[in-house]
C-alpha cells in the first residue's frame, strides 16, 4: 500500500514538473524574436522609410513601423549594402514614438530618408538579399524573423526591378568596422564566385 502511494505521489510530482516546464517553454517562445515581431505584424503600417541615396553610396536604411496606436510603434531596421553585401544587419524594437522618432532623426545624420511604399520595400529585401546571397553574402541571421513584420504586405505588387552593385558588378567597400581578417575573407569569397576580376573593392573615402 506504502508503495503505491509513494508512486502516485511520484508520477503527480512528475506530472507537475511537466506542466511547469511546458508552461517556461511558453514562455520563452512568447518572448522570441520571431513572436514579437508576428505580434506586431497584425498592427497597421505608420511609416516605410528609405535612404534616399541609398542606390549611388551603396549603403542605407530601411525601416518599417506599425503601431496598433501613434503613440507606440514596433519597428524592423535593415541596414542594407546595395553594392556588395546585401542585409548587413537588422534590429527590432518597440518603442514610444518619441523615441522612433530620434532615431529616424539620427539615421538621417548620414542621409535623408524618404518614404516609399511597403511592397516596394518588401521587393527591395528579398531581391537584395537573393542577389548578395549568389555571390556567397547571406543575409543577417536574423533576417528572415525581423522581415516577417511586413506581414500580408505583398512584394509582388511591386513592379520595381533593382540593379545592384555598381557599373554592373558587385563592389565591395570595407566599413570603419571591418578588420583585416573580415576584410580578406569577404575578398576570398568574392574571388570564389565571380573571379580576380569579377566585382570591384575600394576603401571607404
């Protein structure tokens, strides 16, 4: 009798580990990237913001904010290479708009941004990270959870074709961060997809 009490009272303590451990697991799943960035996917679009010269320096800023209310907005921040290297890095935030908006006034310090249409933008990142991908760049690795908060907007409604790179060939310009490994490695891969004389490099000015 002792012995069976003792092995309810083991598979009840067993059972109860297992709901608190699927109850963390929840968790942890409903703070992930990808949940937030879903979460604030249902809200409406507010802005869609791009470097204007993003396409003759080679190097901008893309940003889309949605926002069930202006007062608070979430947002996903592509810093994009057109020239060589495609999604270079990506952020997710959700912030008052206060702040969103002292960040957009910083971004601009390097180049004014414009607004353009959500579907173009959409088209704008998966074309440019396809593109940077053939030539061995793949884009952040946390691309692909941070597009997501373009939601139901469709790429294909935009008719925008882009041309990447400069004069026709990648061109690839080290930023104030590159160190000279990164530097020769990104060289070596270029060298290995399209040759010696396949794709340009420059130091920054």
């Amino acid at each position: 009798m002792a012995t069976n009490m003792a092995l309810k009272r083991a598979r009840k303590t067993q059972r109860r580990k297992q709901v608190v451990a699927q109850k963390r697991r929840a968790e942890v799943l409903e703070a992930s990237l990808p949940a937030r960035v879903l979460r604030a996917a249902r809200a409406p679009v507010r802005h869609c913001f791009l470097t204007e010269s993003v396409f003759d320096i080679g190097m901008g800023t893309l940003v889309l904010a949605r926002g069930a209310k202006t007062q608070h907005l979430a947002f996903g921040s592509f810093l994009i290479d057109t020239f060589c290297l495609g999604i270079k890095d990506v952020m997710f935030e959700s912030v008052e708009s206060e702040v969103f908006e002292m960040y957009m006034d910083a971004t601009d310090l390097g180049s004014p941004a414009i607004s353009v249409d959500p579907g173009y933008a959409r088209k704008l990142l998966r074309d440019l990270a396809a593109w940077s991908q053939s030539i061995g760049f793949a884009p952040h690795r946390d691309f692909a959870a941070v597009e997501r908060i373009f939601g139901d907007v469709s790429a294909d409604a935009s008719d925008a074709v882009f041309r990447f790179g400069r004069d026709d060939r990648p061109v690839y310009i080290p930023g104030p961060d590159d160190t000279a490994p990164v530097i020769r490695r990104r060289i070596e891969q270029l060298q290995k997809h399209l040759g010696d004389d396949g794709f340009g490099f420059e130091t920054a000015a």
